[in-house]
C-alpha cells in the first residue's frame, strides 16, 4: 500500500511537472494510459486470451468512458492546481462512492461512516473556502473528476460480480488508450 502510494504520489507530480513544460493533459492522460497498458501485455500475454472472454463488453466500455472524462478532468486539475490542494480534495471520492453505494445498491450505512462523511465533507469545504474566496475551475474539476470517479467505483462492482480483476483490468487499459487518444489528437 505504500508503495502504491508513493507511485501514485510520483505520477501526480510528474503530471504536474509535465503539464507546466506545456504538454496539454489530455496528451498526458493518453500516453498515461499507452504505457500502463504496455506494462500489462506481459500480464495478459502470460493469462491468453482468457481474460478477454467477457458478457460485459457494454459495461466495460461504459467503465472506460467513465474513467476516462474522470482523468481528464483530473489530470486538468493537476496541471492548474497544487498537487496538494487537488490530492487533499479527491479524498472526497469515498464520500460519493458511500452516498451512491446506498442508492444504487441499497447498502446500509451506520452512525460511524456518516459521521466520517460528515467530517469528510467538512474538511472538503475547508479546503474549497467558499465565502472567502473564489471557487476555482481546478477545484470544480477534481470535485466532478471525484463525483465521476464514484460512479466508475459502482461499474467495477458490479463488474466484479461476474469478472476477474484481470479481466477488469485488461479492458481497462485496452479501451481507455483509444478513448484517450481521441481528445490528445485535437491539442
């Protein structure tokens, strides 16, 4: 877990770093997504053509395009924003996660994690400062990269009901490069 997070800390700064040189985000978000998809093939290429076989190709592909404006937005963010305010206020992804946990699956939620999403929520106003200062366009995209990014957490749940992870994660990576590609090639 700490490694991982100390990758994803690296990759945020280097988006960061990269997107002041002038590389547009949505360049970054498509060779993001090249590479990490060449780091797989080994994987997949170890596996067969097993983690190809899916009933799920619609779910996979409404997963990618949700993941996708969720990258976008965010990598955006990062190039506009400190890495530390846009990584303090996607914290918030576990608050909308929990809220459309009760409403898409009906799950139960106790005094505890309310409490934690009140707090939570709290400390993402705190850092929004509203009335004291203006809302910015970073700020608003990490909050909607975060609301989107819920939303793909309820797609790969209900694709873990039938899907392995490396099925989930093979059609990840092989869907969002093109879907990627697309908006690199107009900047």
């Amino acid at each position: 877990m700490i490694i991982a997070t100390l990758f994803l800390a690296t990759m945020h700064t280097s988006i960061r770093h990269v997107g002041s040189q002038g590389v547009h985000p949505f360049e970054i978000a498509f060779f993001r997504n090249l590479f990490g998809m060449l780091a797989i093939v080994p994987w997949i290429i170890q596996s067969g053509l097993g983690p190809f076989r899916t009933e799920r190709i619609g779910l996979h592909a409404v997963r990618a395009g949700i993941n996708v404006v969720a990258m976008l937005c965010f990598f955006t963010a990062l190039t506009i924003n400190p890495v530390t305010e846009v990584t303090a206020l996607s914290f918030s992804v576990p608050i909308f996660a929990t809220i459309f946990a009760i409403f898409v699956f009906g799950e139960k939620v106790g005094i505890r994690r309310w409490s934690a999403m009140v707090v939570g929520f709290g400390g993402v106003i705190l850092i929004l400062r509203p009335g004291f200062e203006e809302i910015g366009l970073g700020q608003m995209l990490v909050i909607f990269a975060s609301v989107v990014w819920s939303g793909a957490l309820m797609v790969i749940k209900v694709l873990g009901r039938t899907e392995s992870s490396v099925t989930i994660t093979a059609y990840m990576s092989l869907l969002m490069t093109p879907l990627t590609f697309i908006p690199a090639l107009f900047v």
